[in-house]
C-alpha cells in the first residue's frame, strides 16, 4: 500500500509535471496566438479588412474572416482588371498621342516642304520670266513685241497648275513651244525670204547660163543668121556646105558708095518684104522636095528686069552653090528707087524704106545699123551682139551678187536663228516643272499628312474618351469598395499577407486548441492521479488486502496514464520537430529563392545581350533586305534575268540573295561603280535632250550618297517621278493606248473614208476640176494676146505618185463602174494616204492626226497643173515653163501669166449672179512694161468683162483699150495733214476732170475738232 502511494505520489508528480508542461505550451502558442493576431491586425488596414479584424478577431471567427478575405481578393481581382483596362487604355492614348505628336510633325515637316517647294517653283518662275525677257531682248532675229513677251510670261503661271488631292501637276500650254512657234514663224518668213530670193536667181542663173553660151556661140561662130518664123514651120535648110542654096542676106554685099544708113534702109526694106531671108537654090529655081515646093520664102527669077534694080545698091556674092550669075539674075527682077514712086507697077524697094511685093506694100524703118547684108555688117552686128551680151552678162553678175549677198543675209539670219532657238529657255522650264510636280507630291502629301494628323487626333481623343471611361470605372469600383486608386501592388502583397497571416492564425489557433486540450486532459488527468492517490491514501488501510487487485488496477491506471501522456508527449515532439524540418525547409526555399532570383537576374543580363545582338542582327538583315529589295525596285535584277519571287520575305530574300551570289562571279570594285554610274549620269543627260520640255529625268536623291542612286523619270505629270521600269511601262501603254485609239480612229475613217459614197464624193470633185480646167481654156482660147499667142491650164495627176495617175483615171469612170480590183487599188491607195497622214501626225508633233488627215486626202494635192503655150492656130502646143518664162520680156511676162488668172476669175465669177460684181483688184500690176503692153493687159480685162480695181504710183489707164474708168488722183498738200481727192473720168478717148459738187461733196467746211490730228488748224490764228 505504502508503495503505492509513492507510486501514486509519483504519478501525481509526473502529472504535475505534463499539466505544467501543457500549461507552458497553451501560454507559448496563445502568446504566438496573439502576436499572429497583432500581425493580422497590422495588416489589416492595409488589406482593407480593419473592419473585418475588428469584428470577427476578438471572437476569433476565423471563418468570417476567410470569408470577408476571400471576398476581398475577389474584389480586389476585378479592380486589377479594370486597372489593367484603363492601363491598357492609357497605353493606347499615350501611344495615339506619340502618334499624334510624330503626325503633327510630319505634317509641319510637310508643310515646311511644301513651303519650300512653293519658293522654288516662285523662284523658278520669275527665273523662267526674266530669262524669257532676256531673250526677248538679246534676239536680233525673231523679234517680239514687249505685250507679246509679257503674255508669253503670263502663260509660265499656267505650268504651274497642280491637282493638290491627286499630287498631279496640271500644267498648261508649254512657253518653250510658244517661243518655238514665234522663232518658227521667224524662220519661215525667212525660209519664204530666200525662196523668194532662190525664185529671182533661178532665172537669173539659167538667163546667164544661155547669155554665157550665147556669147559662146556668138564668138565662135563668125555670123548669125536672122530669127526663125514663129508662126510657120519651116523646112531644115541645109547647110550651105552643102551646095544646095543660101539665104540672100548671104549672097549679097553693099555695093560701093552705100552708106550705112542706106544700108540699114535697104536690109529693113528686106526683111519686112521678106527678101532678106529667102532661099534661093543654086540653079535660081524653087527648091522642091518629091516635086512639091519647100515650105520656105523663094524668090523668083523675074523675066523682065527691071530698069533700074537691086544692082544699084548691093552687089552678088556666092554661097552654098549659088553663082553670081543666079544672084544677079534675081536683083535684077526688083527696081530699086532712091524715094517711094507713086503708082510703080511690079516689085520695087526704095531707099527710103518703102517696098512692094506682089499685092503688098509695106514700109520699113530701120531699127538700128545693118546686122546681115555685107561681111562687115555681119562682123559689126556680131561685135554689137558680143558687146550687149557681155553688158547683159555683166548685169546679170551684179544683180546675181546683191541676190548672192541677200541669201547670205538670210542664212546668216537664219543661224542666227538656230542661235537663238538654241538658247531658248528649255531647261528652266524643264526644272519649273520638276519643282510643279515635286510641289504637286508634296501638297499631296501635306494633305496626306493633315488627313492623317486628324485621323490620329480623332482616334487619340475616342482613346482619351475611353481611358477616362476606364478610369472613371475603375476609381468608382475603388471607392466603392474602399481600395486605393494607387498601389495595387502594395494592396495586394497586403491582401497575400493577411491571407497568410490568417493561414498562420489559423494554425496556431489550432494548436492552441490542441494545446489546451492537451493541458485540459493533463489537468484531468492530475485531478485523477491526486483523486486516485487520496483514495489510495483513504483507502491504504482498506485496501491493503486489496493490494494485489490495487495492484494491478494501480499498474493498470499507471501503464494507460503513461502510453495517453507519453503517445502526446511523443506527438508534441512529433510536431516540433516537423515544424522545426518545416522551418529549415523554408529558409531552404528562401536561400534557393534568392539563389533563383540572382540566377534569374543573370540569365536576364545575358538574355538582354542576347536579345541586343539579335535586335542588330535583325537590323543588319532588314537593311541588306531593303538594299536588296532596292536594287529589285531600280531594275537591276531584269538585266540579270534572276527570277523575282512572289512574295518579299526574309527567307525569299536569301534566295534571291543566294542566287544573286552565284550569277555574279566577278567581284566588282569601287572604281568601276563610278565608271558605270558617269556612264549612266551620261545616258541621263542624252535623255534629258530628248525628253519634251514638261518631262524630265534626275536623280531620286543626289545628297543620299551612301545608297544605291536611283533615277526617276517624269514621263507624265499626272503620275509624277517614277522608276525607269514603271516610266517605261507607263510609256509603253500610254503608246499602246494611242496606238489602239490611232487604231480604232483609223479603222473608223477607213470604213467612213473607203465606202462608195465618199469615193463618189471625190469622182464629183474631179469631175468638177474637169469642168473648171476646161472653162478657163475655153476663155483662154477666146482671147489670145495680140502677138496671137494662146495658154492653157494642162492638169494631171502626180507624175510623182505611181498610183495617183491610175486612181484619178479610176475615179473618173466612178466607183461603182470600176472592177473589184480597181476598187481594191483606189481604197489601197486611200488606206495609204491615211498611213502617211499618221506618220506626218506623229512626226511633226500634232495632236490630232485627222488635221493632217484633211491635207493627205485632199485630192487637189494628186494633182499637178502646167502652164502650156502655142504661138498659132496651126503650131503645136509647148510647155511655158520658167526658163521660157524668163526668155520673155515684162511685158510678156505679164500678160502671159495674167490671162490664166483673169480666166479663171471669169470662170468663179460665172457661177455668181448676172448682176453680181466681177472685181479684180491690182496693186502696181503693171509696173515695168511699156504703154503697148500695159494697154494690152488692160484690154484683157475689158475682154474677159471684169471690174477691175487697180492701185498705182502714175498709172491712169488713158488707153485705147478702155472704154471707160474712173480715176481718183490722191494729192497731198505740203505742211498740210490729210490727202486731196481728185476725180477724173476717162471715157470715150478723153480725161476730164469731174465736177465734186455734182458728187454731192460740201463745199462748206465743218469745224474741226479742238484736239487732235486737226486740232492746230482748227483755229484761225493757228
């Protein structure tokens, strides 16, 4: 017994000692309890869960404050993402407002340019003005008016048009063509100048041509023989070595003591009786041909002499086989008388120029010395011939000088001309439309720019709208929900910590209620042990006989108090330790952590390398890329036929790379990348020349020198600059375009041209030609010159065409008469006319080829006209050209070539009225020509009966030929302003000088104006 009360005094010994220990454990873990409950609490403001804390803390309702934590963190979830929301949207508008800021300065940039080019083209254009003045004023030969120059500079604005939405220069009318149509108008007047000037020495050179030979032949022939009839054809005489005749003048001499001036009596006599140049055979009889007469003058052997004959002033020569004997026989049958006889009978000549042969009588005067009758008459005519042929010549070389000397005039003019041409503005008007187009790009692009700028604003204020949205969303949930605007970071490292310290209080909450339950049943437990050993103390004496059931029963309580106190013992110790390996677990997540982080930091650093040395490399790439994809844009990858890929990536660019790598096998070095762009800078230049004034061609950017140069053409100023290649196509197809216009224009021309009624349209205008030409002959052939000389209008087709000689022949029989193949030939020949008109279109620069069109279809241009000319009835007709022209003299000229003109004025005039006027005005027509001819030509219009209208210096028509005209004589009165008018009226043979107050002419002055041309004589005293 006794032993068991100290075992029961032990027990209540070591039941002391756990309930102690217990008690110890629930003051450590309530301590930690509320130094965890503190920690919450601390963070609890911050987590926005003070509220929360204050309320369910103190009851330690951990389950509401999970709640309300995990409430919180839901919360806190959405306001992180309205926060990411609005960061969103303030990322967008930051970047809409970087946006807006880099288009705001393009746009000033834009405007900057578009300034700049404004100043240029301004500058150009009072460059392009004052070098236009300049020329203006330096030229000597195509000379211009000051209003004509000052519109010619008005029309420089017109190049500056431009199409500010498109980007498209508008230009007007070129001024260098202007200037070009100006010079051009200078050179034709020059051109008609020497013309004219070629025209005057043409028959100047071709009349010293025949005067040199004439005096050629003169001075090689000892004689010359009279002039030929003209208006009867004679028979070839033959030559007098030939013995089968002579003319008479060859058969005679004077005889002596006959003077010169009897001389040129008896040779005029002569020639007008026609004796001088008759033909006398060797045997005195008339020369016959198979029995008939020859058709020449013979003289016949009079049976009867007369008394007194021809022997007394010429004496017999022989020639050509007639014998002194033959030529005496016949001047033996003509008297001679010293004056005219009244009433002689047979055929006489006198020495005063009176003759009769036959029936007629005549009488003759001499026109100068004798040229024929006597070797020494012949020998003097000869020397007078050589004499004016050398004065004519001689005129003719000074007047051929002064023609010479003009056209040396005119072509000098003419180079300089060409000077002047070349100098014209062509390459300020060529940098005036670059700058227009380079002005049109860059307006365009500065209302690209300011639509963009709008564009931007627009967009970054819907994005400030929605930001604020956000915001606004976002800062009402806060307030709301009471989180702060700012911080979130800290608010949630906040919410995580309160989470976790109520994680943590919920632990040690728990273990203080295991402590406590542990230090209840320790105390329990004690209450049992002391209860236990009072009753064993109480009992020790009751139950000593019971001792070996105490016994038991005591090791029993012993043996279950030690296992529940060691099992929970064991289990504290359990748990300690696995906090403690929980505690050196997470100081090793910690070091590892920081270890991590550090190693993080490092990978980061090397990764930043990485990415930098990426960044560069893809720099690198991108910019091989785009000179690569530069070189494609320039054209250079055609000349080497590399395949061109579909698309531009990075992988197709290291083909196209690659492949490149393998065609050039040459290395290129960087003396020949400067051969090779002078060469190009050369062509460039070549082209420029060729180029039209508004179109151009120049480097891309000259000042970027470290890339490849690219030029750019303007081939049309509505696209503006472009690559070689797209010039070239835009080209290509505007001349596809005009081909297929030219084309589709033609095919229409051909079908409105080539169909029966417009080939009907050309056989009714031969027709009418036919008509005409025919109507001015039949005038012609009514009214011959007085010498009886008749002209004719000759047409025909163009010797020159092949076929317009059978197309007119063709168009005559009309089109529907003609075969197939004959319509065939005229519509071929149409069809080539139309070609040409094209080609001359298109050569000459026109803009609408129909004009040409209207030249190459007009029929009048298959036609040539000539003038032919026949001296009788009974003489073949010969063309009058301008050699035979030349040989007339003025007064030939003259009416030669007046009598077409005034029958074909007959002609136009007959299909007018019968009242209608027929006027024909002439201005110093008759200038130059003696008063036969001029009177002539005046009787030529009163013939043809035209209402002639003529202006001359001292022309009054006082001719036979006229039957009437007034005259008006304009006199002009000294140091008096204004002119007199005289009439006079010629009519009937008589000038009479009209009366002016029968005209209904005031005789009263009027008063005349006090300013003015008659202001100084309007007053007396003036």
């Amino acid at each position: 017994m006794w032993r068991r009360r100290s075992e029961e005094e032990a027990a209540v010994e070591r039941a002391q000692r756990v309930a102690a220990q217990a008690a110890n454990e629930v003051a450590r873990v309530g301590e930690e309890v509320r130094t965890v409950g503190d920690g919450l609490a601390g963070v609890a403001d911050a987590a926005g869960l003070g509220e929360s804390v204050t309320r369910y803390l103190p009851q330690r309702d951990l389950d509401a404050l999970g709640a309300e934590h995990g409430n919180r963190e839901e919360r806190f979830g959405h306001l992180r993402e309205l926060r990411t929301a609005y960061d969103g949207a303030a990322r967008v508008a930051e970047g809409s407002a970087q946006a807006v800021d880099q288009a705001d300065r393009a746009h000033a940039g834009a405007r900057q340019a578009e300034a700049e080019a404004s100043g240029k083209v301004e500058w150009q254009v009072e460059l392009l003005c004052q070098q236009i003045r300049d020329w203006a004023e330096a030229v000597t030969v195509a000379r211009c008016e000051p209003a004509e120059v000052e519109r010619w500079c008005d029309l420089v604005a017109d190049l500056t048009m431009i199409d500010e939405a498109e980007g498209a220069a508008r230009p007007g009318p070129s001024v260098v063509e202007q200037l070009r149509v100006h010079t051009g108008a200078a050179r034709e007047g020059l051109v008609r100048q020497r013309e004219e000037l070629r025209l005057r020495q043409a028959p100047l050179l071709q009349r010293r041509d025949e005067v040199d030979t004439a005096l050629a032949a003169v001075r090689e022939r000892p004689e010359t023989a009279p002039f030929a009839p003209e208006l009867w054809r004679r028979w070839e005489r033959p030559e007098l070595d030939a013995g089968l005749g002579a003319p008479l003048w060859r058969l005679v001499n004077p005889a002596e003591g006959v003077g010169e001036d009897r001389l040129a009596t008896v040779e005029a006599a002569l020639g007008a009786s026609g004796l001088l140049d008759a033909w006398l055979a060797p045997d005195g009889t008339l020369s016959t041909v198979d029995g008939k007469p020859v058709a020449d003058v013979q003289p016949v052997v009079s049976p009867s002499p007369a008394a007194r004959n021809l022997l007394a002033v010429l004496e017999p020569d022989t020639a050509g086989g007639v014998s002194h004997e033959v030529v005496r026989r016949v001047l033996r049958g003509f008297g001679w008388f010293d004056t005219r006889p009244d009433g002689a009978a047979g055929d006489w000549l006198a020495g005063d120029g009176g003759w009769r042969i036959g029936g007629l009588s005549g009488m003759a005067e001499p026109a100068g010395p004798a040229s024929y009758v006597g070797a020494a008459a012949r020998e003097a005519a000869r020397q007078r011939e050589i004499a004016r042929l050398t004065a004519e010549l001689s005129e003719l070389d000074e007047q051929l000088e002064v023609l010479a000397t003009e056209l040396g005039q005119v072509a000098s003019a003419l180079e300089t001309l060409d000077a002047e041409q070349r100098a014209l503005p062509t390459e300020s008007e060529r940098e005036l439309n670059s700058f227009a187009v380079t002005l049109a790009e860059r307006a365009r692009h500065r209302l690209s720019c300011a639509r963009e700028l709008d564009r931007l604003q627009r967009e970054h204020d819907a994005n400030l709208t929605r930001r604020d949205e956000d915001w606004a969303r976002f800062a009402e949930y806060a307030g709301t929900h009471r989180f702060g605007l700012h911080a979130l970071d800290e608010q949630a490292v906040a919410l995580r910590e309160f989470g976790s310290r109520l994680t943590t209080l919920r632990g040690r909450l728990d273990l203080l209620a295991a402590r406590e339950d542990s230090a209840a049943e320790a105390e329990r437990r004690l209450a049992e042990c002391e209860a236990i050993r009072d009753a064993v103390l109480g009992q020790l004496s009751q139950a000593e006989d019971d001792l070996g059931t105490a016994t038991v029963r005591l090791r029993t309580a012993e043996s279950a108090l030690d296992t529940d106190s060691q099992a929970q013992l064991h289990r504290r110790d359990e748990l300690d330790a696995e906090i403690g390996q929980l505690d050196r677990q997470i100081d090793d997540l910690n070091t590892g952590l920081t270890e991590a982080k550090v190693e993080v930091a490092k990978a980061a650093t090397v990764l930043e390398g990485h990415e930098q040395r990426r960044g560069e490399a893809e720099q690198a790439r991108d910019t091989a890329m785009a000179a690569l994809w530069a070189a494609v844009d320039t054209g250079l990858a055609e000349p080497l036929e590399l395949p061109l890929p579909e698309r531009r990536g990075v992988q197709p660019a290291r083909e196209l790379a690659a492949t490149a790598r393998r065609t050039l096998s040459v290395r290129a070095e960087a003396a020949d990348e400067d051969k090779a762009w002078r060469r190009c800078y050369g062509q460039m230049q070549e082209l420029r020349q060729q180029l039209l004034p508004n179109r151009d061609v120049r480097v891309l950017d000259e000042e970027d020198t470290g890339g490849i140069q690219q030029l750019v053409i303007l081939a049309d100023p509505a696209a503006g600059w472009q690559a070689p290649h797209l010039a070239a196509d835009a080209l290509a197809e505007r001349v596809r375009d005009q081909r297929e216009g030219y084309d589709a224009e033609q095919q229409r021309v051909l079908t409105t041209l080539l169909g029966s009624t417009f080939i009907e349209h050309l056989k009714d205008r031969l027709d009418y030609t036919t008509r005409t030409f025919a109507r001015i002959n039949d005038q012609l052939a009514r009214h011959p010159t007085r010498h009886g000389n008749v002209v004719r209008v000759q047409w025909e087709a163009d010797p020159a065409d092949p076929d317009a000689s059978a197309v007119v022949t063709a168009l005559g029989r009309g089109y529907d008469e003609l075969s197939p193949e004959r319509q065939d030939m005229v519509r071929s020949f149409l069809a080539r006319k139309i070609d040409e008109a094209r080609g001359d279109a298109a050569a000459g620069g026109a803009a609408d080829w129909k004009d040409e069109l209207a030249r190459a279809l007009d029929y009048r241009c298959w036609l040539r006209l000539s003038l032919q000319r026949r001296t009788g009835s009974g003489s073949p007709w010969s063309t009058f050209d301008a050699a035979k022209h030349a040989a007339k003299s003025g007064g030939e000229k003259v009416v030669l070539l007046s009598q077409p003109l005034f029958a074909a004025a007959v002609v136009a005039y007959d299909a007018a009225g019968a009242h209608a006027p027929r006027w024909v005005f002439l201005d110093e027509a008759m200038t130059g020509v003696d008063a036969a001819v001029k009177a002539s030509f005046m009787g030529l219009t009163v013939d043809f009966e035209l209402d002639v209208m003529l202006t001359a210096h001292d022309e009054w028509c006082k001719y036979a030929t006229v039957p009437a005209v007034a005259v008006y004589d304009l006199y002009r009165h000294e140091h008096l302003p204004g002119v007199d008018v005289l009439p006079y009226l010629w009519c009937g043979g008589e000038l009479s000088a009209v009366d002016a107050d029968r005209l209904g002419v005031v005789t009263g002055r009027d008063e005349l104006p006090a300013e003015g041309l008659f202001g100084d004589f309007g007053d007396e005293d003036g």
